[in-house]
C-alpha cells in the first residue's frame, strides 16, 4: 500500500487529471494523501482510522464496477426496475466519497498546520477536492514537495540507523 499511495502522490497533475476519466483513481488518490500525510505527522498507529478509511474507499471502487457491470447487463434485454434497486448503493458511494474529501482535507489541514505552513485551510481544500478538476492543479505540487520530503528523512534516518549517528 505504501509503494502504490506514494507512486500516486509523486505524479505530476496532468497525470493525476487524466487518470481521472477512469473515475477509480480519485478514490485512491484521495487514499494516498490520508494515508501518507497521517504517516508524515506520525498518526499512522490508529489502526481503525486505517481500517476505515480502506473500506471507504474500496467500497465505491467495487460499486463503479459493479454499477458498470449491470448498466450494460441492463441493455441485454433483462427487463427490471434498475434504479431503484441501484439507488442505495450510489447514495452509499457518494457518501463514501464525502467522507473520503473530508478525511482528505482534515489530513492535508493538519500535516500543513504542524509543519507550520499557512497555505490553505480543510474547508478550502475539501472544496479543491470536490471540484477535482482545479483542486489536483493546486494540491499535487504541494503533495508532490511532501512526499519527496518524507522520503528525504527516511532516507537520512536509515543512514544514521545504519552508521549509529545521532540526529542533527
């Protein structure tokens, strides 16, 4: 999981936009930045925030393909009331999908505030999220300046563990 959120949050957002027609990256991009902003701050140890922000996102992903799978079925000539049927789900995913910008940006609004940048605050970045298509133009260059600066000290940490020096 960490490989494939930290491949995510090192795209460039011309990358990060054109995946988006596919419509299931948003969820895992939306997945990488809680994921790695909350490992950045250290709060990756709460095991349940983990767990439920895996199902959030995992749950709409299963749903659009599943929605896919029966809207062409639809044309097969089986005849029923599919919406109906399929309504509880979508609120289910959009609600999902809510939840998840909201994690987002409380996980964006919070790296930023103790590394004491003042750039934007979770309302404005939920918005951004929201409205995907501007959000990745002004998030993904900070997201990609975050994750090379995780890497950075885990580097330098795994060479003093290595050599037994102490920080600077």
């Amino acid at each position: 999981m960490n490989r494939i959120s930290e491949w995510f949050l090192k795209l460039k957002a011309l990358n990060i936009f054109l995946l988006s027609f596919l419509g299931i990256p948003l969820y895992i991009w939306l997945f990488s930045i809680i994921y790695q902003l909350d490992k950045k701050r250290n709060e990756s140890k709460s095991y349940l925030k983990n767990i439920i922000v895996a199902l959030i996102t995992v749950y709409p992903i299963i749903y659009f393909i599943f929605f896919f799978g029966s809207f062409f079925n639809l044309f097969g000539g089986n005849r029923f009331d599919f919406f109906d049927y399929i309504l509880p789900f979508h609120i289910a995913a959009m609600l999902c999908g809510f939840i998840l910008m909201i994690i987002g940006a409380n996980s964006y609004g919070k790296y930023e505030k103790n590394k004491g940048f003042k750039t934007y605050n979770p309302v404005g970045v939920f918005f951004m999220f929201w409205f995907y298509i501007v959000g990745v133009w002004i998030l993904q260059p900070n997201l990609n300046k975050y994750v090379n600066k995780l890497n950075s000290v885990n580097i330098r940490a795994d060479k003093r563990k290595q050599y037994n020096l102490k920080e600077i």
